[in-house]
C-alpha cells in the first residue's frame, strides 16, 4: 500500500479533476467497472433494508430498560472504537475480503432481534460495531477505487467518475429507508409498542435479504486502493504491512485538511441520528403516532435516494462539491429553523403534513452529505485511502453514539440549537478548507 502522502494540501487527484487522465496500458484487458458499482449498491440496498428498518423499530419494540436504544448506543461506541484500527483490517484483507465479512455483523444483529435480550443484544451490537467499521472502510476505498480506474481506463476526469460512482451507490443506498420502512409497513400489524410477538416474520425476511445481499458481494472484483490486486511484494511481512498501514491512520489526524473536514463529518453523523433518535421520537410520532413513522421515514429514504443521485450527477471537482454542500447544510439548516418556530403550533391538514416536509428537506441534505464526503475524501487523499475514510467513519459513528446516548434527556429545542452551532461551524471549517486548497492548487499551477 502506497503511502508516500506528505499532507500536501492539493494531492494529484485533485489536478486530475481538471485534467484528463493517462490511457492505460494497452495491453491490460479492460474491467467492468460500472458492473461492479451495481453489485455493491444491489447488495448494500439489500443489507441495509433490513438494518435501517430494525434501527428504526429498535426504540419501539425493545423498550425493557430501554434495551433497544442502549444496544444502538453500544453498538456506535463500538464501531467508533473499531474504526481506529479498520483501515489496517481493511488494508490486510483487502476490499472485497473486508465488504465480505462485514455483512456478517448486520446478519447477527437482525438474528439477534429474533430473541432479544441483553446476553443477545449487546454482543451483537458490540460485534456489529466492529463489522460496521470494516465494511464502510472498505466500500469507500472500493467506490473509489473502481472510480479512479474506470477513468484511467476510459480516458474520462476522475472527479467526475467519482461524483457519478459515488452517486449511484448513495442513490441505492439512500432508498433502503423507502423499501424497508415499505416491508415494515406491510409485515407489521398494530403490534404493541415495546412487543416483538408480530416482529419475527419481519425480521425473518430480513435475515434473507441480507444473505441475497451477502452473496452479490462474492461476484465483486477484488480491487485494493492503488489498483494494484495481487501485485504486491511477496517479502513485505504482515507485521510490517499493519505497522505502515497503522502510522499512515495516525499521520491523518496531524493533516490540516483531516482536522478541518472533522467539524463537516461529525455534523453528517449528528445530522443521521437526530432523524433517527430525535425527529421520529419528538415529531413524528406525537404528530402521526407509532403508524406514521415508517411513512414518513419512507418520504425521507425516497427524497434521500434521488438526492444522492442528483448530486453524484452534478459533481465535477472541488468547485462542485462545494457548491453542492452549502445548498444541502443550507436547506436543512431552514428544517431545523422551522422546527425551532413552529413545530408545535401546527394544526390541521398541514400539521399532519408538517413531519412529511421537514423529513423531505432533512433527506435533501443527508443525500449530499452522504455523496459529497464520499467524493471529497476520494478526490483528496489519494494515496491513503483506507485511513481517510476510517477516519470519515470514526467521527461520524462517534457523533451517532453521542446522539443516542444523550436525546433522550435534552428537550427537542435545545438538540436544535446545538445541531445549528454544530452546522455553523463545519461550514466555516470547511470553507477556510476549500480555500486554502485553492490557493495551494493556484500556487502549483502558476509554478
């Protein structure tokens, strides 16, 4: 693994944003790139249908000593830990290895939920913490990856196949809250909050679509960061390889773009799990009550899905990123504005619609979240990929963990407050970010 990265400001994938890449070599037989994305966002639609619809059932049906909700908050504490050392895992075994085992963690959780108890519950999520660290790693550093060599191969701008990569997955990925919160609906019948007596068909189902989704995994090509499968000295030693892979994670939290993007990756996370343990909990459900959540939770995976495509679509570079990013912290900074004012004064027919709205513009900005990040990282640090987006994670999954564990005692508008500050300041960062990036790539160019 390549890790020549001296924190430079601008890395050459950024100049190859504005530049056409090298034709590869001749004589190397072309890859289908574009059938691998469609694999992986097929079989992570088809896994996360089934965890996103039992993390949203979770705080309903296992409500004894709040099982359900501390399990979610172990579970992110786990995978925040883990996600410090994943990029070694992922580096060791390999990106389609690591997506591979990382299915396993979600399949024991919803298995787990068969018989929910704390001696079930919480080694699931425990493990599933660590299993959620590789897989992500791992599918950052693949989509990439699969990018950068789809533009080399086709002689297309590398930011361009990222942004469209990036995408599509997120796009797929985004529509898991539409399909599962859909199943869910149509298995679940006028259960009793806090029962899991009419849960088991459902999570039955999921258990199989999981296991589809797994075995999609198993026809990906097996591709590392650098496009180099196979190719690696045979005489660089496993210790060695994970003492390299290890300091080039450390070395990331010195980088001044690492600790810049920081402020930007924790909102993202603080952003997911206010929908999760906030919006449905002191929104939703006294609005509409337990029924209306899967719906509105669906309107919220549907606008999400399209986002994430829409925003792949149009990402280009540096410039688009950045555009795209500030209209989607902007529109949702209007949904946190509005809840402040109004969310409890709302009567009537446009009361009942009122959730729907505030879920569609939240699903507007964690589409560009989600698609943005993906390729800003990519875009950004080249050569270290597997370390940048264990740190994507460690931050997003520790800002989830703090949200879960803290929600339930913080009344709604002092979550919004804090969520405002929270978004103010990785605006900033992240606009002091892009600047000095550009200024760096203007200094290079002119010299």
């Amino acid at each position: 693994m390549a890790m020549d990265e001296e924190t430079p400001l601008v890395d050459d994938a950024v100049n190859s944003s504005t530049q056409t890449p090298h034709h590869s070599n001749s004589n190397k037989p072309i890859i289908n790139y574009k059938r691998d994305v469609h694999i992986l966002s097929w079989a992570f639609l088809l896994i996360f249908l089934a965890y996103g619809a039992a993390q949203n059932l979770e705080s309903t049906i296992n409500t004894e000593g709040d099982l359900g909700t501390i399990s979610l908050g172990i579970l992110y504490l786990s995978f925040t830990f883990f996600s410090v050392i994943a990029s070694v895992v992922v580096g060791n075994l390999g990106t389609k290895n690591a997506l591979i085992l990382g299915t396993t963690g979600y399949w024991l959780f919803i298995a787990a939920n068969l018989k929910p108890t704390w001696y079930t519950m919480v080694p699931a999520s425990l493990y599933l913490g660590f299993t959620a660290s590789i897989i992500w790693v791992a599918q950052g550093t693949y989509i990439t990856s699969t990018a950068r060599g789809h533009a080399i191969a086709y002689d297309l701008l590398e930011g361009t196949v990222i942004g469209k990569f990036n995408g599509e997955f997120w796009g797929m990925f985004a529509s898991h809250q539409l399909v599962g919160n859909l199943i869910t609906l149509a298995l679940l019948r006028g259960g009793k909050e806090g029962s899991t007596s009419g849960t088991t068909p459902l999570f039955i189902v999921f258990l199989f679509t999981m296991t589809v989704g797994t075995i999609l995994m198993c026809f990906l090509s097996k591709r590392s960061a650098t496009e180099k499968e196979d190719e690696q000295d045979s005489s660089v030693s496993f210790c060695s390889s994970l003492v390299s892979l290890f300091k080039a994670a450390v070395a990331l939290l010195l980088d001044i773009r690492i600790l810049l993007v920081v402020p930007l990756i924790a909102y993202s996370g603080f952003q997911q799990a206010f929908v999760w343990a906030a919006f449905t909990k002191y929104v939703v459900q006294p609005t509409l009550g337990e029924t209306g959540v899967g719906g509105v939770m669906a309107v919220y995976g549907a606008v999400d899905a399209v986002c994430s495509l829409a925003a792949g679509r149009l990402t280009s570079g540096l410039s688009t990123i950045t555009v795209i990013v500030l209209s989607g912290v902007f529109i949702q900074a209007i949904a946190f504005l509005l809840l402040f004012v109004n969310y409890s004064m709302i009567e009537g027919v446009f009361g009942f619609l009122y959730p729907f709205l505030i879920a569609a513009l939240l699903g507007i900005g964690d589409g560009v979240l989600n698609t943005q990040l993906s390729a800003f990282i990519g875009i950004l640090f080249k050569h270290n990929l597997e370390g940048a987006f264990a740190q994507l994670k460690f931050w997003q999954s520790l800002s989830i963990a703090i949200v879960f564990f803290m929600s339930p005692h913080i009344a709604l508008h002092i979550i919004l407050v804090i969520m405002l500050v929270i978004l103010f300041i990785s605006v900033a960062a992240f606009l002091f970010l892009i600047l000095k990036v550009e200024r760096a790539f203007s200094f290079r160019t002119t010299t």
